[in-house]
C-alpha cells in the first residue's frame, strides 16, 4: 500500500486512562448519526457495553496513516470531493486490515476485532428493514460505538493526531481497529506487528 504507515499499542482495560473512554458521551454522539438504529455495528445494543467489555483485560490499537498526496490536498476543492476521496481510501485500507480482525480472532478465541467506522459488508444493513444482520460473522463494531475516544486513543497511543475534512483534504488520513482481548499476551502484539508488516511492504 502506497504512502500508508501503521502504529500499535496496547493498553489494560484496568490501567486505562478514564479519557480514553466515554460511553454518555459517545452514545450521545451516535444518536445524532444517520447510522444510529440503521445498522446493526452501531447503537442502540442489546447489550450492555460495559459488562461486555469486563469480559476482557486488554485493548490493542493499531492505526493506518495515509498520506495524501499534494496535488490531491490542493485540487480536492469542497467538501464533498474531499469525502469522496477519503471513501475510496478507507474502503482499501478497512478491506487490508478486516484480515487481521479476522486473524486475531482465530488465533485467541474469546477476543472481539473492532473496525475503523461503521459496518459496511452489505450496500444497505438489513437493520433498516427490521431483518436480521445477513452476516454476523463478518459485522464488527467500531470503537465509537463502545464509548472508546479514537482522537484520544490515536494521539495518546499511537502518536499520530487525528485531522478531519474542512473545505479540503487533510495532509493525513488516520483509520484506528482495535482487538479486545482477554488478557495482555506478547504474542497478539507479535501478531499485529508482523501482519502489518507484511501489507505495508
């Protein structure tokens, strides 16, 4: 993958800093989402967040920094370009990382893969119409949706501060997954740095 970098970090669930997480205030914010009872990765739940994340002792986080290039950032010109632009970048970097997702969770079971935004398997999630999700096994939560502050989590643990679309594009884009596990093992960050490794070459 051209111009992409990839951090990751990890961080226990018990020595996390209280910023990293907000679930009132997360969940507010998704109320306000066109996402929000429309698709089945995002609120409202049926189930509880927090007792579904005491399940679990450690939060990995790995990030994908992709630089745009100068004459994309100067020609992007509206907003609307720029979002389009952004699209068909985050749909190349989420399909070369939902394989990792997919690996850590084969590899220590009782882990739970969650994406960079909304689940987007399907053109239109079957929630709109009331039916069940088409594919449960492949439909990942963000880490928004679970209160998780991505700006806080990427500054802090990755490095790399998130930047948004104003009239143009950013200098950088920044897509964060993450993987809760049940316990901190070296050998899930081993996992991630050497599968990163080998689609960022």
């Amino acid at each position: 993958m051209k111009n992409v970098s990839f951090s990751a970090a990890c961080c226990g669930m018990e020595n996390m800093p209280r910023h990293y997480r907000s679930e009132d205030l997360f969940m507010a914010l998704c109320r306000e989402c066109s996402n929000y009872g429309a698709n089945w990765a995002c609120p409202p739940f049926g189930f509880n967040v927090s007792e579904l994340l005491k399940k679990f002792g450690c939060l990995y986080v790995f990030g994908a920094k992709v630089v745009n290039p100068e004459k994309a950032v100067r020609t992007s010109g509206t907003y609307e370009k720029s979002v389009a632009y952004t699209g068909r970048i985050f749909k190349e970097v989420k399909s070369a990382l939902s394989g990792l997702l997919l690996t850590l969770e084969e590899r220590y079971p009782g882990g739970l893969g969650l994406s960079a935004g909304r689940c987007d398997v399907c053109p239109a999630c079957a929630r709109i119409d009331g039916s069940p999700c088409r594919f449960p096994g492949r439909c990942r939560h963000s880490l928004e949706s679970l209160g998780f502050d991505v700006a806080a989590i990427s500054e802090n643990m990755l490095g790399t501060r998130l930047l948004w679309i104003k009239d143009a594009l950013p200098e950088y884009q920044m897509f964060v997954n993450g993987f809760l596990a049940e316990r901190e093992d070296d050998e899930i960050m081993k996992s991630i740095e050497s599968y990163l490794e080998g689609i960022g070459s």
